[in-house]
C-alpha cells in the first residue's frame, strides 16, 4: 500500500469516528412541550347611525316640502361604535347629492353642530339646546361642497361609545324665483376609522 492510499483511509477513519461521536452526543434525553390552539380574530369597526329611536340605515333625516329661502330645519344624528375596536376619529365621508330636475341643492347650506351632553331636542324643524354647551363642528357651507368630503367632525368613538350631533340645513336667504319648485335629495355618509 502506498502512502496515498493510507492518507486516505486514515482521513475515513477519522470522519467516520467523528460521525459516530456526534451522533452519540446527540443521542441524549430530549422532552417537548406544545402549546395548541392559538387562535386570532379580527375585530370590527361597525358604526350604526341613530340606534337609540329604532331608526334604520334608509330613514332621511330630513323630509321637508314647502321649504322657504331662510328657513332652517335640524335632525339629531347619533352615531354610535357597535364594533369591537375604538374609532379615533369619525368623519362626514360623503354627501350623495341626487338633484331634481329643477336643482336646490347651490342653495342648502349644511350646518354641523357638536352637541356632547347628547341633550338637544328637536322641536317641529327647530334645535332645542337646553344646555348652551354646543359648538359649531363645520358649517354654514352648500351641501355640493367637496369641502364635506372626509371632513373629521372631531371625536373618536370608543368600543360601545355614542355621539350625538346636529345637522341643520338652511334655504340660503339669497334665492331667487328661479328655485321654486326646485329640489333634490341627498345621502349622508358617516365613517368611523380606527
């Protein structure tokens, strides 16, 4: 045998003592724990609009005939969290305008006004404020404004929470002959973010 030769299985030896060794050293106790059933769940953001009077998502606040440049007519919105998460802001997301063929909406100004002790009243049209603590949120402004869109009316909504406001919607007093008869219906849309 050559010297070659016996390098190389000197170098097999070696390797495979070295295998069996390693293989001993592993071979020692072993104990496992396992913790199962890990679960995840999403919560969720749900906003209800008016759920203390029973009112449902496609009631309108307002419904009002005979309207005249100068008048104004309130609704109360209550707008609660019914979700699982907080909200820390909620904002005015859109307002749908669907004007009639004879259109009045350049001429109705939306006013937003914060009513946190949720003790306004609504007497025939008119806003009732008993506690004088209410602030204007946004408004005088046409209901056509893109200035509404996403507009942050300033409070979050936590876990359960409710907020009242007030929407008042004023005939701008500057309309002319041309808007009788005029009308048009519009949606307000609310979104709660977290």
């Amino acid at each position: 045998m050559n010297i070659n030769t016996r390098i190389a299985m000197s170098a097999v030896s070696i390797v495979t003592s070295l295998a069996l060794m390693s293989g001993a050293a592993f071979a020692a106790f072993t104990a496992q724990a396992t913790n199962t059933g890990n679960t995840f769940t999403a919560g969720t953001m749900t906003l209800l609009l008016n759920p203390t009077n029973n009112m449902s998502q496609t009631t309108p606040l307002f419904t009002v005939a005979g309207f005249m440049p100068g008048q104004s007519k309130a609704a109360l919105i209550t707008l609660k969290n019914n979700g699982s998460v907080d909200a820390s802001h909620v904002v005015l997301h859109a307002i749908n305008n669907n004007p009639g063929t004879k259109d009045i909406s350049p001429m109705l100004n939306l006013t937003l006004i914060n009513d946190p002790s949720g003790d306004d009243t609504i007497n025939n049209g008119n806003r009732v404020d008993p506690s004088g603590d209410d602030g204007v949120i946004a408004g005088p402004t046409v209901i056509t404004s893109t200035g509404w869109n996403d507009f942050d009316l300033g409070f979050a909504l936590a876990q359960a929470a409710s907020h009242q406001i007030v929407a008042v919607v004023t005939f701008d007093s500057s309309a002319n002959d041309t808007f009788q008869g005029a009308n048009t219906s519009f949606d307000l849309t609310f979104q709660a973010n977290q």
